[in-house]
C-alpha cells in the first residue's frame, strides 16, 4: 500500500518532468532554428525547410548545417540539370550565354558543397566554410546574368530559394566555429 501510494506521487512527477524536459529541448530548438531564420529574407521558407527535413523533434546547430547543406546540394544539382536543358532548348545567343553563366555558378556551388560536406563529416568546419565562402557570390552572377536579358527570367524561384540555402548553411556552419 505504502509503495503503490508513493508510486502514485512519483509517477505524474515522472511523467511531468520528463514532459516539461522534452517540451524545453523542443522549444530551445525552435529558438536556435529563430536565431538563424530571422536572419534571412524569408524567416517561413527557412523555417519549413528545417522543419521538413528534421529526423527528430530537437536538433542543434549541427543538425540544422547537415539539413541545410543537403538541401543546397539537392537544390543545385536540380538547377543545373534544369539549366542544362535550358541551355540546350535556346538558340538566341545573348541569352544562351547568360544562361552558360549560370550553368558554371550552379556547377560550382554544387561542388564547393559536396566539398564542403567532406570537411563537415571530418569535424574540419573552417575548411568547410573555407570552400564554401565563394558561393554567394558564384550564385549573385547568374542572378546577374540573367537581369540583363529581355527574356522572362526562368530561374527566379530558383535563385531566390538558393540563395537562401546557401545563406542558411553559412549562417549555420559559422556557428560551429564557436
Ligand atoms: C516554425 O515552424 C514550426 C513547425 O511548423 C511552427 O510550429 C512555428 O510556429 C513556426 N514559427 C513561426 C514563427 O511561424
Ligand atoms: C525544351 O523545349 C521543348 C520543346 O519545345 C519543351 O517541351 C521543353 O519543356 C523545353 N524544356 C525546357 C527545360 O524548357
Ligand atoms: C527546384 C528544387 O529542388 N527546389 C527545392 C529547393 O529546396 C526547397 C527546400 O527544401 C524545396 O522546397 C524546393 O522544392
């Protein structure tokens, strides 16, 4: 009797600490995944793509870079087989070119990517960021590029979300460094 009594007060106690620890670790998530989302130009793509892709409720900083460098590497790849055929269905110069431009950006953010995911899984994060600093500014050209052409620019969603990505896996990667 005395021990099912004493069972019966420590059991919810139990069950409320163990729910307020997992709600706290949940929310503490949340609050890292803010810290990095609110420094982009959409706080809600950010925000779901971290959601989608988490195996887990909680994760830290270096689960959110593993997320957003897969899905860097999973969107250049898209894009550049995307331009590829863009590249092959166009026959006016000017815009061939502005799209070759951006065929060598994305070529080159994949592969700084899939580089800098070799010195991720070595814990090397200075050497990752080291190949990856570069990818901003490959990704501004093809934006760039294809600013300049009179013909609808078939690449803005593409661009908008990859420039985010990009910036997410940098802003999350600089926090390894700490
Ligand atoms: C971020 O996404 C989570 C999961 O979908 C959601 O619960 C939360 O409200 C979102 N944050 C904001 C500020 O919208
Ligand atoms: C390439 O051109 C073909 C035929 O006009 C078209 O069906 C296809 O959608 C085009 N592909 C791209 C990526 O624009
Ligand atoms: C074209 C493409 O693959 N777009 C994807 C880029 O990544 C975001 C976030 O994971 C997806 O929502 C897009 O569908």
């Amino acid at each position: 009797m005395a021990i099912s009594r004493s069972l019966s007060f420590f059991v919810p106690l139990l069950v409320i600490f163990v729910l307020t620890n997992s709600t706290s670790s949940e929310a503490q998530t949340q609050d890292v995944i803010d810290e990095v989302c609110r420094q982009m130009e959409e706080y809600g793509f950010c925000n779901r793509t971290f959601h989608e892709n988490m195996k887990s409720p909680t994760t830290d900083y270096v689960g959110l870079t593993a997320i957003a460098m897969d899905q860097t590497i999973k969107n250049a790849s898209n894009t550049y087989d995307y331009i590829v055929l863009l590249v092959k269905n166009t026959t006016d110069p000017k815009f061939k070119f502005a799209l070759m431009v951006c065929e060598s950006a994305f070529s080159t953010v994949r592969s700084s990517f899939q580089t800098g995911l070799q010195y991720f899984n070595k814990k090397d994060n200075a050497g990752m960021l080291n190949v990856e600093h570069d990818t901003p500014r490959r990704q501004a050209n093809c934006e760039a590029s294809l600013s300049i052409q009179p013909t609808p620019n078939p690449l803005v969603d593409r661009n908008r979300q990859m420039r985010i990505l990009i910036a997410m896996s940098l802003v999350t990667g600089h926090q390894l460094l700490h």
